[in-house]
C-alpha cells in the first residue's frame, strides 16, 4: 500500500481544533490498514511568527514542498494585527500559493439534505446540490498590467486594471476542470463574456479546442458568466464542474458557498503544476473559514469545513475517491442524524463540541470501510 504524505499546518484561531479531528481520521484509517498517511506537522501564521519570526520557516517550506497534500486549517488573529507587513500571517499562506504556482483554486458546494433547510434558497432547489467551481487563481484582471492610477491633471483620475490570459493558462486551468469531471459525473460549464471581452473570446476558443483533442468524452457546454449567476440561484443542480477565471471565479464561488449554509462546513482546495519527473500535482487544502478568534480554544468549531477538506485530498491528490465518498457518506449520516455544532444547530435541541462532531463523523466511517 502507498504512503500517502500528509503535512499539517493547523495555523492559528481554531486551527489545532479542526486539524486534531482530520488526523484522528487519518489515523484510524492507517492502524486499520485501510489507506497509510504519513502525518507530519508544522507552523504558519501567527503560530510560526511566535516561534520562528517568519510567516513560515524555510524548515516547513521545504517538509511542505516533499508531502503529496499540504492540508492548512487558518492563518490570524487580533494578536498578530500589528506584526511587520512582511512576516504578517497571511504572507505564509501566499508564499505557499506563489511558491507552489497553486493556481487552480477547487471550491464544492455540496449540500446536505439534513441542512437543505438553513440554504438561502427553497430546499427543492438545493438538496443533494454538488457542484464544484473551478477558479483560475494565480492570472487575470488581479495581476494583469498596467495596473494603475493616473493623475489626468485635469481634476480626474484614470484607474485602469488588465485583464490578461494566454493559452497554456486557460489550456492548464481547462484541462483541471476536465480531468476532475471525469472523477465525478463527467459535465464542465466554461464561463466567460466572449461577447465583450477578448479574454473571454480566447477563452471559450481554448476549452473548445482542448476539448475536442483531449476530453471528447465529457460533456462541455458553456454559459456567458453574468448568466451563469443568475442559473446559480435559478436552478443550482444543473452543474456539475464549473471552469471560469479568476474574477468571475471569485464572485460565483461566494454566491455559490451561500447556497449551502454555514462557513463552517466549506472545503476548498489549490492545485498546481504537475512535476515534469514524477507527474505528482502541488496541493493545498483548507477550509474556506478562517481562523474564528471568536470561538477559538473553546470547542465550539465546527471541524466539517477541515475535514471535507482532507476528503478533497482523499480525491484529488490520493486518488481514493471510494474512501472519499465514504467520508462525505459519513457526515452526510452525521448531519442525518441531527448531530450539530453550533454554527448550524438551527433548532437542534443542543450543540455538541469540536471533537464530538469528529468521533461523531469517524463512527460513521467505521460502519462505512
Ligand atoms: P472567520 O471565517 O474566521 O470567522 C467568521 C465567523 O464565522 C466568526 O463568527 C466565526 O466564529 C465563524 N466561523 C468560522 N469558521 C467556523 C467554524 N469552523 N465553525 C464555527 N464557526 C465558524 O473570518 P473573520 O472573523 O473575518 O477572520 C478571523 C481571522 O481569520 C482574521 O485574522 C482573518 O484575517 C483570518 N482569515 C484567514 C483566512 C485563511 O487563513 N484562509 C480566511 C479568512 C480569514
Ligand atoms: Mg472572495
């Protein structure tokens, strides 16, 4: 049996709390045989600021370069507010994305039938949703250039943002998006505005051309992105893998996480190139929470978000889609059974703690393996 590398950064907040309840997981599944992790840890954030002075340490940079997933809870905190701008805690979550050219940001929105209730939308529309938006993340309108405010000297100013794309990026970001709807129920929407932006003509013209040369298989269709919005409301379970770029990708991945509730159950994952040599694929997952100062140390956190994440990794890094299924088969059943935290007890008669919802969650995956 593979060993599958797995390096923690629980970071800052409720960090530790939601990265214990993925390792208890992973544990239990190498003493049993059923998949082998090897668990190594390390600091970023505050957490390595404290220790280190640095955002992250070269030490951890190099253990999070050799593991097959880096899985990271939240960086921050009130405590760090006013360390150098350099070495502040989010700089070591950018050094991991800019590093690792992670520049496929993977965002589900799954919705459990037992929280159908707390989405903004009717339950009919939203029950058993899983869709997946795949945003470009490391190009576009965020870095093109010129980027910049000129004096006009008439009393005005000029402020101009580039939007930017070139083949090999939207052929790399299109080919993600093809490959992981093959893992799943085979269907991509492209989004873009071809119709006024010659980035979006580029665009549709690329996953055209991708399409019919490597994917023939799996179906393509494409949606102009101010439409696709409005079909993300209308009729959410029409998706399946939604490809679009980093602007567009950002606003419609928001929209989209408001369909299934609490921050505290979202999971999201950055993939990048794959290494020439051994084909292996950066990756880093993490909650798309943040470090909830508020709840931190208390044993309130809700750990689904962290350990949907580790599922993602269970998928897109390890390959084990079956015991990714099963995982996600198991907090479905968690939720099924009324078990909430309290970010998304509703009417629950009462809220069980952080590590509750795990040993709740890792019961129901032993019935499952
Ligand atoms: P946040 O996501 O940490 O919290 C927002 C609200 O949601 C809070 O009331 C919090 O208690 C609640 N919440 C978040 N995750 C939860 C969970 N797993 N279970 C239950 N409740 C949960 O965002 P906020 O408060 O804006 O930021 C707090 C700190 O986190 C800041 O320092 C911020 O910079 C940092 N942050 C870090 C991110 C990252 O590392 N990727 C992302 C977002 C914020
Ligand atoms: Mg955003």
């Amino acid at each position: 049996m593979s060993v599958n590398k797995l390096f923690v950064l629980p970071g800052d907040g409720i960090g530790p709390e939601v990265t214990a309840e993925v390792e208890k997981i992973a544990n239990f599944l190498t003493k049993e045989g059923i998949a082998r992790f090897e668990i190594e840890r390390g600091l970023v954030g505050g957490a390595a600021y404290d220790a280190h002075g640095v955002a992250i340490s070269e030490d951890d940079m190099a253990r999070a370069g050799a593991a097959d997933a880096i899985l990271l809870a939240a960086v921050g905190g009130p405590k760090w507010d006013k360390v150098p701008y350099d070495v502040r805690p989010e700089a070591g979550l950018l050094r991991l994305r800019k590093d690792f050219n992670l520049y496929a940001n993977l965002r589900p929105a799954i919705c459990y039938p037992a929280l159908a209730d707390a989405s903004s939308l009717k339950r009919e529309l939203v029950d058993g949703l899983d869709l997946l938006i795949v945003r470009e993340l490391t190009g576009g309108v965020y870095f093109g250039e010129p980027k910049q405010i000129i004096d006009l000297g008439n009393g005005q100013k000029r402020a101009i943002d580039t939007q930017v794309y070139d083949t090999y990026e939207i052929e790399r970001i299109g080919r993600i998006a093809f490959e992981l709807a093959r893992k799943r129920r085979n269907k991509v929407t492209s989004s873009e505005k071809h119709n006024v932006m010659k980035s979006g003509v580029l665009w549709r013209e690329v996953i055209i051309d991708l399409h019919k040369r490597e994917f023939p298989d799996v179906e393509l269709e494409h949606q102009l992105a101010d439409a696709l919005g409005m079909q993300l409301v209308r009729r959410p379970k029409q998706f399946d893998v939604i490809v679009t770029d980093n602007l567009f990708g950002d606003m419609l991945s928001d929209v989209a996480s408001m369909l299934t509730g609490s921050l505290g159950m979202l999971p999201s994952a950055s993939l990048g190139a794959e290494d020439a040599k051994t084909g292996h694929r950066k990756a880093l997952y993490e909650p798309v929470h943040g470090s909830a100062p508020d709840i931190a140390g208390k044993g309130l956190a809700n750990p689904i978000a962290m350990i949907g994440s580790f599922g993602m990794a269970l998928r897109y890094s390890f390959g084990l889609t079956e015991l990714a299924d099963k995982l996600e088969a198991a907090i479905a059943g968690v939720l099924d059974k009324g078990l909430r935290t309290a970010d998304i007890k509703g009417n629950a008669p009462k809220a069980i703690s952080t590590s509750e919802m795990g040993d709740a969650i890792l019961a129901e995956l032993k019935a499952r393996v």
